[in-house]
C-alpha cells in the first residue's frame, strides 16, 4: 500500500498519513495499530512503515503553541457568549429600551468584561468569566 506523509500525532501510537486510495487516489488517514476494522489493513501498511523507517516523530507542543490554542478557545467561548447572551439584550431597541438604567449598564458592564478576558491577567490559562446580569 502506497502512503506518504507519515508522523505520529501523540504518544498512543496512532499515526497521520495519505493513503493512496484505489478509487479516491490520495486521502487522509489515521493509522491506529490496535484497530482491528480491516477496511484499510493497518498491518500492512505499519509493516511497510517499520520497513521504510521513514515515519516522523511526535513532538509535543511548546507551551507557547498550547497557551495559543488555549486563547483561541477562551475567544470563542467569549464570542459565543457575546452573541448568544448580549446582542440580544443590547442590539434590540426595544427589549434595551424596556430596561431601567441600573440594568443597561449592568449590561454594559457585562459586555466590556467580556470584551476584556484577553487583558486579564493569566490569561489565558486562567480566566475569570464575568456573570450574567438577571
């Protein structure tokens, strides 16, 4: 069986690859040696990897590329919130213009600590999210 690309993605053994596919030509492919689904016969194709020993290393990720991962996915909760819990408070006139003072700028608030998790210190590893205004 024909691959390319090899490079194992973490510790457990499973490997990242392209398999060249009889019908679909060259496909994406997670070799797992302990899968025992022989759609794709993993043994093979480990053997022909073991025998080539051309298959690349895991390296784990620096903690650089991990705190980057984590910030994306602290923004994305945020936005989500943002979209979900604020717009529709404060991007409706009407329901905005039915709070009382006091509430709108609960909300304001509200929406600026949200804005604002990026600058918390610890970010992103350890964010504080703010509470929602009842």
């Amino acid at each position: 069986m024909n691959y390319k690309n090899a490079k194992y993605i973490n510790d457990s053994g499973l490997i990242d690859c392209e398999i060249e596919h009889p019908q679909y030509g060259w496909i994406p492919y997670t070799l797992d040696p302990n899968d025992t689904d022989m759609t794709i016969n993993n043994n093979e194709l480990l053997s022909a990897m073991e025998k080539n020993n051309d298959v690349e290393s895991y390296v784990a990720p620096t903690q650089e590329e991990l705190d980057s991962q984590e910030a994306i996915r602290v923004r994305q909760i945020r936005d989500s919130l943002l979209t979900s819990e604020v717009d529709p408070i404060v991007t409706n006139p009407l329901r905005w213009a039915e709070l009382s003072e006091e509430k709108q700028t609960e909300w304001i608030n509200y929406r600026n600590k949200l804005l604002n998790i990026p600058e918390q210190e610890g970010f992103p590893n350890n964010v504080t999210f703010p509470t929602k205004p009842e």
